[in-house]
C-alpha cells in the first residue's frame, strides 16, 4: 500500500474544515488503507487525519498500544475531567508540547464500509482522537496554547528561513 507524504504544520491546507464522506466506496477503502500504511511508517506514530495527507475528508486512523482502526466521520463525546500531558502532531515532526485535554472520549462513527463504529478510549489514546478530529475542523493542537505558548511552539516547530 502506498505511504503518503504528509503536510507540513504551515500548509494552508490544514486549517480547512474537511468534508463528510458520502460515498463509501473503493475509493474511500483505499484512503484508509494508505493512510494506515502511512502511520505505520513511522515509529511513534498514534493518529493520522486524512488533512494531513492533503485529502480534505472527515477520515482519521490511529493506532496505540494495541488499540487500532480508523473512523469516518466521527464525532467525539468528551468527559469533564481533563488532564495535561506532552503532545506532538506528525506535521510538525520532533515538536512535543504540553496541552490540557479530556481524559476519556467517546468517539462515534462509520468504518470504511459504513457500518456504525464506537470507539471509548483513555488516557493517550482519547488524546490522538481529540487531536486528529481537531485536523477535520482545520485545528491545530497549537490553536489550544496561550497567545505566549503559541509563539514558542510555532518558532519550533516551523522552519527557520
């Protein structure tokens, strides 16, 4: 299966709000399929959302300690309590930075063939899936720091140039 390139943190084409799937056809089997190719690529890899993969729909997979799949057109249940934890995002490569998010997720959707999905994760996991549906709404995980952070983080994470 074909790995993908992945957007860098800059591309304007990840601050557009993706399009729900209508048709889940071949097409779309092969997008999850290559998009699961491509997280698989890398060590460390948790979640990718097809934004990043320069494909604007509302598609995401990820895989953690076993926990594994993809979900389209997901819609996420948060619970209250929240913690803080180092994130990272595979557009900008080697840049972890502290970000406050739910504990729990429920996370709701379709598979590739469009059968009805529920996803309840924890810890790590509710965090790539907070992280890749923020992808979908053209959300970075930058757009949650202070106006300070923001700053710091973006001199890391973008190219000097």
């Amino acid at each position: 299966m074909t790995v993908r390139p992945i957007l860098a943190f800059d591309d304007p084409a990840l601050r557009s709000v993706a399009e729900p799937v209508k048709d889940y056809d071949k097409e779309l089997r092969g997008l999850v399929k290559s998009m699961t190719a491509t997280l698989r690529a890398g060590a460390g890899r948790a979640g990718l959302a097809a934004p990043q993969v320069g494909v604007p729909l509302r598609v995401l997979v990820y895989a953690y300690e076993g926990a594994s799949g993809h979900l389209v057109n997901p819609r996420l249940e948060l619970s209250e309590r929240r913690i803080t934890a180092d994130e990272a995002c595979l557009s900008a490569p080697g840049v972890w930075w502290p970000l406050r998010r739910a504990f729990m997720v429920v996370a709701r959707g379709r598979d590739m063939f469009g059968k009805p999905v529920t996803v309840r994760a924890l810890g790590v996991l509710a965090r790539v899936l907070q992280h890749e549906s923020d992808h979908l709404d053209g959300v970075l995980f930058s757009d949650h720091l202070s106006a300070d952070e923001r700053e710091r983080f973006l001199a890391a994470a973008l190219p000097s140039g």
